[in-house]
C-alpha cells in the first residue's frame, strides 16, 4: 500500500489527489484531525495478494503470495520465476507455465516441506492453512491460493483476480482435487490469509463510509439549502 494524505483543509480550497491507497484526514482546526483509511478499488482487491505480470507466472505469483504473507518472506513474482526456471524446463513453462512439482522443488530448496494432497470437495473445510490449488476457468488452468473454506463458500488469493470468493459448487466444479501444502519454520499461525477481506460491495462501502443525508441535517435545524 502505497502512503499518503488526502488532506482537506476546512480554512482553504486545497484539494490533494489520493494515491491508489492513503489515509485520507480532514484538519478541522489546529488541534483536532480526524482520518480514515482509503484504498482505491485496485489495491483494495489486491491486498495481500502478489499479481502476477506474465501469462505464465500465475504459479509464481500465487507462491510468492504464500510465502511472503504466511512466512513473512520478503520475496516477489520476479525472484521466483527466476528460481523456478533454474529447476524447470524453460521453454515447458513459457508453454505451460509452472506446475505443482516446480513449487514443491523450490520450497524444500529453501527449507520448506511442499506436499500435493488429494482432496474430496466436502473436506476443503477441514484444512486449517492457506493452499495453493490448480482451477479451470473455462479451459484456462490457472494456480490460485485457496485462503479458506466453510461448507458453502472458498476464499482466494486469485493471482488475476484478486481476492474473491465463490460458492463450493462452483469452485469444485473447476478444481481438480489437488492441494499443495507448503509447511515449515517460521510459519505464521494467524497469517493474513487466513482472514480475507470483505468483497466489494457497494452496499457495504456505502454503509461503512457514507454522506450526510437531508433528513440527517433536519436534527441539527436545517430545513433546506437555498444558496449551494
């Protein structure tokens, strides 16, 4: 998240444009400053999320999302594509990109234990860590963190998408009932991951942070605005 200020001074017309994402603060006088957090759309659906920035790197994207929110590794898309093609086939991986096997090969390079499990859909509930798991978007495989699951709902770290959440149904249905368990030191029991954020909805953006209404102003003795 990228820092910043959306200051509006009440004595003056300054009006700073906000960054993809800042604390935005109103100065109502010398004494007192009121702020509130902001994230533009983007880095709202982002968070906590590496994007990946080829066609083939969803795999890399997805690992270096893993460990550095659930290991505090301080490592990007960049750094693993470059590990990974040392162990990969280059010219397999720019055609198919990454697979499984080349995420386990480099995390236990590093000292990590990297595991595929075979899963039935009704047990996703049950894992108690963040995944990384193969899904099918319309004939486009694609690696994704699976965050968590209830018996209606998963949650991911979509490398594309963003964070997001679907019904089971709907994401057994293009899953192929692998997970890969990525497990060692350092290990952060209540990592990020764990507790994704809302999804975006205008209703609770509205709710959250919303302007006055006419009717709220009748309580403070305004009947109407006759001038602006």
């Amino acid at each position: 998240m990228r820092t910043g200020v959306l200051a509006l001074l009440v004595s003056g017309p300054a009006l700073a444009a906000a960054p993809d994402s800042a604390p935005m603060r109103v100065d109502v006088s010398s004494t007192v400053s009121l702020s509130k957090p902001v994230w533009s759309l983007k880095a709202a659906r982002f968070r906590n999320v590496v994007q990946q920035q080829t066609d083939y790197s969803c795999g890399a994207a997805a690992l270096a999302t893993l460990l550095r929110y659930a290991y505090g590794l301080h490592i990007d898309e960049g750094d693993l594509i470059e590990a990974m093609m040392g162990v990969s086939d280059p010219e397999l991986v720019r055609t198919q990109g990454f697979s499984m096997l080349d995420m386990k090969t480099l995390v236990e390079a590093i000292g990590l234990r990297g595991r595929g499990y075979q899963m039935k859909l009704e047990d996703l509930p049950t894992i108690r860590v963040p995944t990384i798991s193969l899904v099918d978007y319309r004939g486009y495989k694609h690696f994704v963190i699976v965050q968590r699951a209830t018996r209606d709902v998963v949650f991911m770290a979509d490398p594309v998408l963003g964070n997001r959440r679907v019904s089971l149904k709907e994401f057994g249905e293009g899953w192929n009932g692998v997970l890969l368990a990525v497990i060692g030191p350092n290990y952060n029991r209540n990592n990020v991951l764990l507790t994704p954020p809302d999804p975006l909805r205008r209703s609770r953006m509205v709710n959250e942070f919303r302007p006055i209404r006419d009717a709220d102003l009748m309580e403070f003795g305004f009947t109407q605005s006759d001038f602006f």
